[in-house]
C-alpha cells in the first residue's frame, strides 16, 4: 500500500508567501506579550487604584492584543483554506504534537522541577484536548474538521450573502457583547474562530481588487486610528479609577482588548496591509514561521504558564523597577527565540517518527473504515 502522507508535506513549504508568514510571527509575539501581562501581571487583586503605577499602564498599553493576534490566525487560515481541502494527516499531526508537549512538560515540570501535583491537574495535562487545555490549539484542531462544511456553506454565499453574514457576526458576537449585551456568542471561542475564518475567506473571494500595494496607506492609517482608540480608552478609564477611586476601571483598562469592537478592524487592516505588499520569500522567515503553533503549545501550556510568568524570574518582582520594560522585552523575545529552537528540533528529529505513526494509525482507520462500509451495504441489500 502506498504511503498516506509523505513527510515534505510537513514541511512547511518554502515558497510560502514571506509577506503572511511574517505576519504569523509578528501574531504569535503579540499573544507572547499578551500572555506575559494576563498570566504573570494583570491579575485581579493587584488592578486596585492603590497600585496603579506607570508600569502596570505600560504593561496595559502592551498587553491588549491576545485576541488581535488569534483573530490574524484564523483568518490567515480563512485565505488559505476556503478553495482548499482539509488534510486530516496534519490534524492528527497536530493533536500528536499536543500530546507530545504536554506530556514532556509534564515529566519536566512534576519530576524534574518538583511542582505540587494533584490527581486533577494531572489528568487535565495528560488530556488537554479532553479539558480544554492550550485552548487555542485545541480548538484549531476541532474546529479544523469542520472547515469542509464550513466552506461549502460560504461559497454558496453570493458577495451581498456574504457581507451580510459577517456584518451580523459582528453585530451579534463583536459589538452588543462590548456593549454589555447578551448574544450567547461572545464567549464562544468556536464562533469566534467562524468569525475570524469567513473573514479571511471573504478577503480571497470577492476582496482581491482592494489588497494592492495602493492601498497600503490607508490600512495603515485604519491600523493606527482603532489601535489609538484602544490606547485611548485604556488611559481614560484608569483616568476615571483614579478620580472615582473606583478599581473596577483599572480592571477594564486591563481587559480592553478583549473587546471584539476594536479588535475585528484592527486584524483585518494589518491583515490586509500585509497582504497588499508585494510577495516575496525568505527561507529564514519561512522556517520561522513554521514553528509558530508549537511556540503556541509550549508557552501557553498550563504548568508551563506557571514556570516562565510566576516562578522563574516572577513577572511581578520586576513590577516597580525602572527596567521594567527592558526586562518585559527581553522575557517575551528569550520564550519565543528558545520555543522556536525547540520546535524547530522536533520537526527534524522527531516529526518523521510521529508521521510514520499518523500514516499507520490512517491506513489502520481506513481498512477499518471500508469493512464496515461494505458490511453495511451487504446487510441492506439482503
């Protein structure tokens, strides 16, 4: 029998668009940056009026982008793959590498560091995707099996169809829910992903004409303007914490990007920016770039979180140094720069291994798979 999936498929193609692929690094440093103020600084009982000081505002004006950075990923995924097929072999790839990085973060942080563990939190690492765990890639996975539906469904839209589509998920899971209304959307990371998805395909199928390089200058002043807003709106409600002596605002000012309203055209400008330029390749960019969901595996992991924002150089015993921003830097570029290297080595000494087990697993599920269609068959014909 021939071989499933060969092994330069997983190889992220070196004539990749360098264009996008920068832009999936710059995504995955946002999210780094996000990550750093969310789990190691902004936590609720240190967002008090009493606390306030430029370096928690820094960290404020920095941190906002977690959701921008996983909005430019999914519509990244919605260009590409709207006339695309799904490979159920790199979906499979994937979870292995998901199981991969949990299970050796887990031997590393209980046996090797000495962390507390409990008979929960060891069962929630041992199945992340059973629990919800690195919910970003989890999520990928899921949702990545639906993208065949998913696409049938939208290029069944005509343009107005469409637009209109994505004009009510904007409404109904960006704007009311920023607004304080009840949608049932807005927390729904699969929506969301919908969200980003239709996005990115609509850009590819009736979006074309505007993603030249003439209309660079206007992405970028639509990127500033409602990047501005969020700066702006983080400044004035830590404004209003400090005259009301009310707390509540510092922790909206540190919540602030999270709300979809600003979010949605600032990833769609940056990614239409990017799109506009002129393509060209760079191998090292490439290469980089291909690492970027294990980047998201291993530093997003639970215990992981733990290690690199609360117990190695704790984010908060740097709070009221004046090198704050300097140490901030530097912490988000060492954990990208040393996950890189580690996923970097996984995919040539490691993913050859997982390949040849998806490929078995694959031609395992398929003889099954056409034994029980055939018995099927049989039985209805008697």
């Amino acid at each position: 029998m021939r071989r499933i999936f060969n092994l330069s498929e997983t190889a992220y193609s070196i004539n990749r668009n360098s264009s996008i692929e920068s832009l999936r690094i710059i995504a995955i440093l946002i999210i780094i940056t996000h990550h750093f103020g969310y789990h190691g600084v902004l936590k609720e009982n240190i967002l008090t009026v009493a606390n306030l000081n430029w370096q928690i505002v820094f960290t404020q004006l920095v941190s906002w982008g977690g959701n921008l950075g996983n909005m430019i990923f999914m519509m990244i995924t919605g260009y590409y793959m709207i006339n695309a097929n799904v490979k159920k072999e790199k979906i499979l790839l994937l979870l292995f590498t998901m199981l991969l990085y949990s299970w050796v973060i887990e031997i590393v942080s209980f046996y090797i560091i000495g962390m507390s563990c409990s008979i929960d939190v060891f069962v929630k690492n041992t199945f992340p995707i059973w629990f919800g765990l690195n919910w970003f890639v989890s999520c990928y996975i899921i949702f990545s099996t639906f993208i065949p539906f998913v696409n049938k469904f939208l290029l069944s839209l005509d343009n107005r169809q469409y637009l209109y589509l994505l004009l009510l998920l904007f409404i109904f899971q960006s704007l009311l829910p920023t607004l304080g209304g009840v949608t049932f959307m807005n927390k729904s990371q699969f929506i969301f992903f919908g969200f980003g998805y239709a996005i990115g395909g609509y850009l590819r199928l009736y979006f074309q004409e505007y993603l030249r390089e003439e209309y660079k200058q206007k992405y970028i002043f639509l990127f500033t303007t409602f990047s501005l807003m969020i700066v702006l709106s983080i400044f004035l409600l830590d404004f209003l914490g400090i005259y009301l002596h009310i707390d509540k605002f510092v922790f909206m000012a540190s919540r602030v990007g999270g709300g979809m309203i600003f979010t949605v055209p600032i990833s769609v400008s940056i990614f239409c920016l990017f799109l506009s330029i002129k393509p060209f390749n760079n191998y090292k960019i490439n290469m980089v770039a291909q690492t970027v969901l294990g980047v998201y595996l291993i530093h997003d992991n639970s215990l992981m979180r733990q290690i690199l924002w609360n117990q190695y150089f704790p984010n908060l015993n740097f709070i009221d140094s004046i090198f704050y921003p300097i140490f901030y830097i530097v912490k988000v570029l060492l954990v990208f720069l040393v996950c890189v290297c580690v996923e970097y080595l996984r995919k040539i000494y490691i993913e050859p291994r997982q390949v040849y087990m998806v490929d078995i697993i694959l031609k395992k599920f398929i003889k099954i798979y056409y034994n029980l269609v055939s018995r099927i068959q049989l039985s209805s014909l008697k």
